[in-house]
C-alpha cells in the first residue's frame, strides 16, 4: 500500500521528547563571549553547548536549526549596530531568504567556542518589501557562511547607544523566544509512490513578555519553524521509502538548505509538505550513503534542502 495516515508525526517517529525537530534543539544554548564593530561589521566569539540526551551517532553536532537560529539572532545584532534599528524595529522586520551550505559537521562536546563575523550589504529600497527595504546580510559561523535578507524599515535615529537599544546576550526571539514554541504536526498522509508526505500544523507560542527579535511583533511561522516541520515530515517519508525506523536509521546530515519567504500568512493552522525530487545511492570509502534533494511548502514558504545519511551494513 503505497498510501499511509497517521494521527500525528510522533504515531510513527515515536515520543518526541528526544527527537531533535522535535525537541532535541531546545537544548543548545550559546551566548556571545566577544564582540567588536568595525568599519567590516561585527566580529567575536560565540559560546555553545548541550544538555540534552545522548545523539545517536556520538557528540551533538551544530544541526539545521541551530545554524538558523544562530544566523537569525547575529542578523538582528546587525540591525541595531549597522542598519541603527531600534528594538521595536527589528521586532516589526522579517527574513525574506536564508541559504547556507555545509561542508564539515560541528561537535559540540562540552562548551565549544566559534568565530563568527558579519556584514551588512547595501540596502534596497523597494515595493516588494513589507518594511520597505531589503538588506542583504552575511555571516560566518566558523567555515559556514550564511546568506540572508532581512525585510525591514528606515532607521529613525541620528546618535544612540546600540549597546543600550540590544545588550549583548539579551533574551530575544533566537537564543530563547523560538524554543518556546510547539508545532503540533498531524494528519499525516505519506505517498510512497509519490514520494510526497503532507499534514496539518498548528502553531503554539509561548514566547510572552518582552517580546524582542525578527518576527516577534507578529503571530508569523520562523524559520526554525520551518525546520521543525520540514524536519519531521522529511523523517516520515524517508523511513516509509527505506522500510526503516527513526531508532535503526543513523543521523541524517544537511548539505544545503534555501528557504524564502512569499505572500505573508499569519494563520496558526496551515497545511505543510514535503517532497523529494532526487534520491541517490553514493559509496564513499567502505560506506554507502543516501543523498536526497527535497522541497517543503508550508505557510506560503517555501525551501529547498539537500540531505545525506549513512546506510547501515548488512
């Protein structure tokens, strides 16, 4: 039967307590221990660790959601300290794009300092911003460079203190904000034929307070919403195809990953899918591995990403 339902991604993923777009990321902390502006931009260390339960191929390694949430919350530091956004600004500005592409996995064994740096592009004035202008923004994390456009508005500040408008390590959307969220993935239907896997999401935020960082003005679906999601639909279909389970299936390893913004779309209950468009076999050494290109709809985004994960031996 090439046609399978499910109540809920955990129905066939398992409890999601230690299952990483499910729950595992909300263990990863990290906090700026250097920092320095320059006429190039910002530049510093950050420090990162874990404290969730054991992975299953050994250290925790840096995953997709990290990588985008690191990214996001260095963006927001580039607006206060470049672009002389205001907080209030930044929260009321969105990401339109977000790429990246890995080359090396990143352990995270007890708590791991990066480099990382950032520059601001030159900014566009334009209709098709919500904000009215579009910057091009890049950051390195270590060896990883990260491409992003922020959507966002005019400064309207001559002189101010950045350090007072955004202090370093101040609780924002992407260090705190985006682990206080759920989305509840459920009626799940997974095509092997088609090699499509779609469902219903439905988003709750807990983020309350002082709200603060890209997005938080409005009730939105965040990249690493978008990874959650994608991440869990991607599972279910990659098992059904290999006739495989989460526990018997090593980690799987993002390569590449480009996620853009369309039409805006505030619902906190909206229909999401993932598809594959290429599935190789690759050997490498005396090891065989799986290589999938995949695309995700979901909330009027859409993303395109490139995975890979190691074929056990018979």
């Amino acid at each position: 039967m090439s046609m399978k339902t499910y109540d809920d991604a955990s129905t066939f993923l398992g409890d999601g307590t230690g299952r990483y777009f499910a729950n595992g990321y909300r263990h990863f902390h990290w906090r700026i221990t250097a920092f320095e502006v320059s006429e190039a931009g910002l530049g510093g260390e950050l420090e990162i660790s874990y404290d969730g339960p054991a992975r299953p191929d050994g250290q925790p390694h840096l995953g997709s959601i990290e990588y985008t949430a690191i990214a996001s919350m260095l963006a927001e530091y580039v607006l206060i300290y470049l672009a002389r956004l205001d907080a209030e600004q930044v929260s009321l500005s969105l990401l339109r794009h977000i790429r990246l592409k890995l080359r090396d996995a990143v352990e995270v064994a007890g708590e791991t300092t990066l480099p990382f740096r950032c520059a601001l592009g030159q900014p566009d004035w334009t209709r098709r911003a919500s904000n009215g202008i579009l910057s091009p923004i890049a950051v390195w994390l270590a060896d990883t460079h990260i491409s992003l456009v922020a959507d966002h508005p005019a400064n309207r500040w001559g002189r101010f203190d950045p350090c007072a408008v955004w202090p370093l390590n101040r609780p924002a959307m992407y260090n705190h904000g985006y682990k206080l969220r759920t989305n509840t993935v459920a009626d799940v239907c997974c095509d092997a034929t088609n090699r499509t896997c779609s469902a219903m999401v439905t988003r709750d935020d807990y983020y309350g307070g002082d709200r603060q960082g890209l997005f938080s003005a409005r009730s939105a679906t965040i990249p690493t919403d978008v990874l959650t999601v994608t991440g869990q639909l991607m599972q279910v279909l990659l098992y059904t195809l290999e006739g495989t389970t989460r526990e018997d299936c090593g980690n799987i390893w993002l390569r590449a990953m480009d996620i853009r913004y369309g039409r805006a779309m505030w619902a906190k209950r909206y229909a999401a899918s993932v598809r594959f468009l290429d599935v190789k076999t690759l050997a490498k050494g005396e090891h065989r591995w799986r290589a999938v290109r995949l695309v995700s709809q979901l909330a009027g985004i859409t993303g395109e990403f490139s995975i890979t994960h190691r074929l056990k031996t018979n």
